[in-house]
C-alpha cells in the first residue's frame, strides 16, 4: 500500500537525505586528501572545487 506524504514531509525527508550524502561526500574527499598526503601525491585543485568546499562544511 502506498503511503501519501505532504510537501512538508517529502521536503524533510529530502533535506535528511541530502545531508547524510553531503555528510558521506566530506568523508570521501577527507579520506582521499589523507591518501594523497600519506603517499606524497599532490592532487590538483582548481578554484572552483575551493569555493564548493567551503560551502559544503556543514
């Protein structure tokens, strides 16, 4: 059976979800920089990843 959910509701359940990725994605990226920096690897970083990672810390 099919459950109706509201506005309300679907918005709170997308905002949930879009934090837990947002949440996996910084662990992602801090894992990978930790690799780098362990095997002596500089990764390039463009300007624009720069300003999209201040905007996601949460």
């Amino acid at each position: 059976m099919l459950k109706y959910k509201n506005i309300k509701e679907q918005l709170e359940e997308e905002r949930r979800k879009n934090a837990a990725l947002q949440a996996k994605l910084i662990r992602k990226t801090s894992d990978i920089d930790y690799i780098a920096m362990m095997c002596d690897v500089e990764l390039e970083v463009s300007d624009e990843e720069t300003d999209n990672a201040e905007d996601m810390e949460v």
